[in-house]
C-alpha cells in the first residue's frame, strides 16, 4: 500500500500564477479531504468529496480556489491566481465510509507564492 | 459548529518523564483519534477509540474515550526524543452520516535530553 500520493512535495511560485496540487487516494478508499496547515489556523478543512462527488466545499476560503475529483484515483486542488497569504502546506487525506478507521494523510505539498 | 480544544498549545517535557494531553468538545463523538505530525509530514494515525470508556495502549501510548463521549486523554509513559512533534485529536460522527473529522489545534510537544 503506497498510502496517499501528494504532488509536488515542493512548489514555489509567482503572484498571479495558477496552481495545481494533486493527490492520489489510497485504493478502495471512497473519501477524499484537502486540508490546508498554517501556524496560525492549524489545520482547516477545505473540501471534501464521497463517491468522487463534492459533499461540503464551504472550506474553500474563495472563488480563487477549486477542486475536482474526474475519477476515484485522482484529484486536483487549483488556485488561480495564486496570492501570498494562500502560502500554507496542502494535505490530501482519504478515508473509506464502511469503517471506523480516520484519515491517512499524504505527505503534503509546502506551497510558497512570492 | 463542532469544535475541540486542546492545551496547552506547547508542552516542554524532559526525556524519560510521562506527559498527558487531553482534549474535550461541547459535542458528543461516536470515535475519537489520536494523530502524530512530524515535521515536514502529513498527520499520522497513533490510536482510535470507538467505545465510551475504552481504554487502548499502542506500546509507550494510552488513550481513553471519556464516559460523556465528550472527551479523551493521552497518554506517553517514559517519552523520548523522537516522541517530538504535534499531537491532534479528532473527533468523529458514525460512518454514513457524517464521516468528516474534526481536528483539534494540535500541541507541540518538546522533549529535552
């Protein structure tokens, strides 16, 4: 099992540029989190998707950002365009619904926009 | 909305002492999770409890599920240097109604040699 992926681990860019962070969920896990991490709010739900389909985007701090999830592999977090105070590490959590047993969280992505 | 509280935000502890964190809510969980974040990684499951009352050990780790389902404690026995990091729990509805997790802030945990 090579739990949640995140990519990239690392991304620095621009004022103004868009952004996609990618996540790819564990097999069989039909849940699906992005978490955003900053020292000052800890850890803040964004959005997150059952079944492929968004349940509760009221997390998503702006029209700036979206999410999708095409497929239950596979899921994109865009920010366009991207601002200084969106600098924060992204997680991508998955879980499955049949049983009581939390999250596992990828490694993150550490986003930086100068 | 939910939400849970733990404190202090930071425990400074010397290596080989216990250290105990408790976390507490104003509403009722059917599951209750302890996660461990080391730097520069995602949050990492250390123990769930399912039960009100349940006691659960994971080697150096003890958790409890409070009686009013609205609480738990943890618990690390003779801590050491790689026990550093931030310490969340998360509380949960049953699985089919609400299966979203609610996070702590989390407490960073220092252990001096």
């Amino acid at each position: 099992d090579a739990g949640v992926i995140q990519s990239p681990r690392h991304e620095v860019t621009e004022m103004g540029q868009e952004v996609t962070l990618r996540c790819k969920p564990i097999s069989g896990h039909n849940s699906l989190f992005w978490y955003r991490q900053t020292m000052m709010r800890g850890l803040e739900l964004l959005i997150y998707f059952n079944n492929n389909v968004p349940i509760d985007d009221s997390g998503m701090p702006e029209d700036r950002f979206s999410a999708k999830m095409p497929n239950a592999s596979f899921s994109t977090l865009k920010i366009q365009p991207s601002e200084p105070r969106d600098s924060a590490v992204y997680f991508c959590a998955s879980s499955s619904t049949s049983g009581n047993y939390g999250y596992t969280f990828g490694s993150g992505t550490r986003l930086t926009v100068v | 909305g939910q939400q849970l509280n733990q404190s202090p935000q930071s425990m400074f502890i010397q290596e080989g002492e216990d250290v105990s964190m408790n976390c507490t809510s104003s509403s009722i969980f059917n599951t209750w999770l302890w996660y461990k974040q080391d730097p520069g990684e995602g949050p990492v499951l250390l123990i769930a409890l399912y039960k009100a009352g349940e006691l659960t050990s994971n080697g150096r780790l003890t958790a409890q599920f409070g009686i009013t389902r609205k609480d738990s404690f943890l618990n690390i026995s003779a801590s050491i240097p790689s026990d550093v990091g931030i310490y969340f729990c998360a509380g949960q509805l049953p699985p089919g109604a609400n299966s979203k997790l609610t996070f702590g802030k989390g407490i960073t945990l220092s252990v001096r040699p």
